[in-house]
C-alpha cells in the first residue's frame, strides 16, 4: 500500500479492527487506511451496511454483481477480491461469476440482471452515459426508490474501488475467481469502442 498502516489506532477503532480479525483472520487493507480517519471509517462503513442490508429492494445476488463488475471495471485487486467471495457466498454458479466480464453475450445473466449490469457499466465506465431508456428498462423491476438506491451502491462501489487504487490497496487473497488486470484493461477499451460506435 502506498500508505502505511498506523501503530496505534484511535479506540473508537479499535474493536472493529479486532472484529474484522475474528471474521477474516486479519484486519482488511481498506480499514487501515480509513482506520486514519475514524469519522470517515463510519461514515463509510455506515453507508455501504445499509446499501447491503437483508431487505434492500435490490436482490443481494445482483447486489454482489454490481459490486464485483465496478470492481473489475476500475481494476481494483482489493475489491475484486473481497466482492469475488461476497458474491460466490451469494451466487451458486462458479460459471456465472466467471462469465461477468462478458455478461452481454452469456446466456447465464437474465434480463433484470442485464439491465442493471449495462446501467452500472453506463455510470462506471468513462465515455458511458446513462439515457432515458436504461432508467425505464430498470423500471420492470424496480420504484423509482430502489433505483435511487442501486444508484448509491454503484456510486458507493466506485467511490470504494478508486479509493483503494489510488493507494495501491493489495488483494488478501479471499477469492479464487478474480480476472486478470489484462483482461479488464482489454474489457474497458472494448466497452470504449462499443460506446463510440454506438454514438
């Protein structure tokens, strides 16, 4: 990581750091670093415990879709990481979760699932933008309340991603499934030239 973890942490973080040990084995990259900065630490993780919460109107499937497809989309190796073991705890298909990168031509995503996925690669990607249409698609499925809220969770997950690239933010090694760096960077020029020609 770009910035070192600190030698004592302030005592309002503390407990969750040891949590975090409990449940993972060892405190998690991202909690080092927002550890720094103990209102923030909550604020964080306040906001992203009620975007996943049991009875959120989004299926905690497609939630952990959504979070995996932004993570690769910003190559994030932490990310990928954490929200690849989130989403195989979640999704009962290997296949499914290594068929993401190429969600538009797989027959395993159904069409609520390509929906949303084509409107978290439209807020996502740079050169993407979100029309009219992707909003009334989202619509079959979900008020206009669930879809500001699925709006937060992709702005959440980016906002999450480009944190922990910026700081260089490793993988702890959760998940098996993880893309390659390769095959993201040749995912985003595709997705730029699809954009373009479609303009």
């Amino acid at each position: 990581m770009r910035i070192t973890q600190k030698q004592h942490y302030s005592i309002w973080i503390r407990p969750l750091l040891w949590l975090q040990t409990q449940h993972f084995g060892k405190p998690l990259n991202p909690a080092l670093l927002w550890g720094r900065r103990p209102l923030l630490f909550y604020l964080v993780a306040c906001f992203f415990g009620y975007l996943d919460r049991k009875r959120s109107p989004i299926p905690d499937v497609i939630r952990s879709l959504v979070c995996v497809r932004v993570s690769q989309l910003n190559d994030c190796a932490f990310c990928i990481d954490a929200n690849g073991m989130r989403l195989a705890q979640r999704c009962q298909s290997v296949e499914k979760i290594q068929s993401l990168s190429d969600w538009q031509q797989s027959p395993l995503f159904d069409k609520q699932e390509k929906a949303v996925l084509a409107y978290t690669e439209a807020m996502t990607v740079t050169g993407m933008k979100v029309t009219s249409p992707m909003i009334d698609t989202l619509k079959q499925w979900y008020d206009d309340d669930a879809i500001v809220e699925l709006t937060a969770l992709i702005s959440f997950q980016n906002l999450s991603a480009k944190f922990n690239t910026a700081l260089d933010v490793p993988s702890q090694a959760f998940c098996t499934i993880p893309l390659t760096k390769d095959q993201i960077h040749t995912e985003k020029s595709d997705h730029q030239s699809d954009s373009n020609s479609n303009q």
